[in-house]
C-alpha cells in the first residue's frame, strides 16, 4: 500500500484525452472535389469517414482561444504576488504562428517552423499531438444537391451537389506532453571533461592534433552534447492553466469545415483521461479495445502511478463528471518540469 502512494506522487508527464463524439448529417472535413464542383467527403479506404488530424488541430486551437479569451477578460492582477499576467496571452493564427512561447498559446502548445532563407530554419516540436479522427463504423455518404440562385435573372441558377455522412461516431485522441509545454531544448556543446588536463585548451588549426580520425578525439577530449532546458513561462500556476485549458479544449470541439451553420457538435459523449508518469500515449487504443486489452491498460497504468479516468453519457459516470474529476487531479498533482533545476541559468533563448 505504501509502494502505491508512493507512485501517485511522482509528477505528470502527459496527459492524453481519448474521446467519442457522434457526428449528425455532417461534412466535418472536406476531400479534393471529384467532379467539378462536386465536394467530398474524406473517407479511408474501408469506407469509414475521416477527420484530418490538421483540422483536429484547428478545431482544438478555436476551442481554446475562446477559452483564453474568456479568462483574460476576467483577469484581475494582484500586484503584491508574481501572478502570470495572461492578459497578454494569444492563440495566433494558423498562417502567421509567431515564435514567442511566453504568450502565443498556439507556438507552445502546437509549434511553429519559420524558414530563413540561406539560414537554418527556426522550429520547435510543440507539447500538442493530435490523432486522425476516424468514424468507429463504416460509414453511409449520400449526395445532397444545392442550387444556387443566381443574382442575375438572365443567368441560369448553378448546381452542385456535396457529400454528406449520415451518423458517425468519432474516435479522437489529444496528447500533451509535459516535457515540452513552455519549455525548449537548447543544445549546448562542450567538451569532453576526461580529457587529460580537464581543460578547455583551444588548439590550432594547422596543428597536427586536428588531423587525428574522429575515434582518436572521442579519447581525447572530443564534443559531447548536452541539454540546457528554457522555462519561458517561469510560472508554475500559468503551466498548469494552460494544461487545464488543453484539458478544457478538447470538451469543446465544434469549428469544423462549413459546419457554422450546421451546427455539428464534436463534444464528447465518452471520454477517457490519463494522467501519466511517463510519456506514453498506448491509451488510446483503450475505446476500442476488447475488455481483457482494457483490464490491461488500467492494469499497466495503475502499476506505475498513473491516474485514468472514464466517462460516458450512457452511464450514470458521466462525460461532465470525468472532466471535473480530471481538473481536480490536474490542479492537486505537480506538472514534471525538465527545466526546474536550471531555471535560473537559462533565462535567455
């Protein structure tokens, strides 16, 4: 007993959300046109309908700037503490990601790469990973015809027909891993500490010491890389409420393709959270899975530490329940943080 509390006290390292959501007479994501002006939808080839793991991404990134939006209008700073201002805060555009991770939720939480000409390009692998989003079934596309009236009365009316699911049920996964939210990898080369004098010592160019093969400077005083870790956020309360909006987002997934008017919702009607010690994403077979694969899993997760929790509309343990239980684990258990021992010596980027 006491070897379990022990485990629930190590850190969180990821967080994955595995979720179902049923889509209504939907055309959530939008394939290449077949035929003229003929739009369709994306499907696999065993007929199941797909959802593009970038329009998952765009979708998530609307739920969670009206999230941002919402607190920061709410925000009142208390000047006597070190409180993260997030009136500053932003989730950037798709097509203009900046590279400040202090503030654009979009560049920390899902990347950027900006490319210089002639230079090495500038990136980073953001803390979001998203699965395709795939029906559970296969799924039944029928043809709508529209018609377009036209403005001009001498101009005949123009017609078009665009695809359609009936009803799918979604299989979705969101990942958030811990190791890169607000924080970057800068490699730092230095060298080797077993070399003879344990000096730094600068060599000449022309010596003949710069000649010797690659395996003659490994043993003697060659680069190692190391790793300095850049907190850009510096905040412990701001780390975790960018995890709970991350949490928050993906209960709010419904800005998808051509659907403002249609009104497809892509919230949750299962849901499974996992909070875990280490970054592991197997989880997310766990909806599907056959009820042994699943006593598995809990097993396999429970072993280390790992917190699961599980929702579904159809029972009395509810999606809405599964969610504020998640929010009250997240905000009572440390985020793991690589940079928190070298904070202070790697302030600059």
């Amino acid at each position: 007993m006491a070897t379990n509390q022990n485990e629930q006290q190590k850190p969180i390292v990821g967080i994955l959300v595995s979720l179902i959501a049923p889509f209504e007479n939907h055309i959530a994501n939008g394939g290449e046109k077949l035929l003229g002006n003929a739009s369709s939808i994306k499907r696999r080839p065993d007929g199941k309908v797909y959802i593009s793991g970038q329009m998952q991404r765009h979708v998530f990134f609307s739920a969670l700037k009206r999230l941002n939006d919402i607190e920061k209008k709410s925000f009142k700073r208390n000047s006597e503490d070190k409180q993260f201002d997030i009136t500053q805060t932003f989730v950037s555009n798709a097509d203009g990601i900046t590279n400040d991770i202090t503030h654009d939720l979009r560049a920390d939480l899902g990347g950027y790469m900006h490319t210089n000409d002639g230079e090495n390009s500038e990136r980073r692998t953001g803390a979001l990973s998203v699965t395709v989003a795939v029906a559970k079934d296969e799924s039944k596309v029928k043809n709508d015809l529209l018609n377009r009236v036209a403005i001009n009365p001498k101009s005949d009316p123009a017609l078009a027909t665009k695809e359609f699911s009936q009803h799918d049920d979604m299989i979705m996964n969101f990942y958030l891993d811990l190791n890169t939210l607000s924080i970057t990898e800068h490699p730092n080369y230095k060298p080797n500490e077993d070399s003879k004098d344990g000096k730094n010592n600068k060599k000449d160019k022309n010596s003949k010491e710069d000649k010797k093969s690659p395996k003659d400077n490994d043993r003697k005083g060659g680069w190692n890389v190391g790793i300095d870790y850049i907190d850009h956020v510096k905040n412990v309360a701001e780390r975790k409420r960018r995890a709970r909006l991350f949490l928050q987002a993906t209960s709010l997934m419904n800005d998808y393709a051509n659907q403002a008017r249609n009104a497809v919702c892509g919230e949750p009607e299962k849901v499974v959270v996992v909070f875990d010690t280490i970054a592991s994403r197997k989880a997310s077979r766990y909806l599907m899975a056959s009820e042994m694969a699943k006593k598995n899993i809990k097993e396999e997760l429970e072993a280390r530490g790992a917190k699961i929790i599980i929702g579904d509309d159809e029972t009395e343990e509810s999606v809405h329940k599964a969610y504020e239980e998640a929010l009250k684990y997240l905000e009572s258990h440390e985020l793991y943080s690589p940079a928190t021992d070298n904070t202070e010596q790697c302030i600059k980027q």
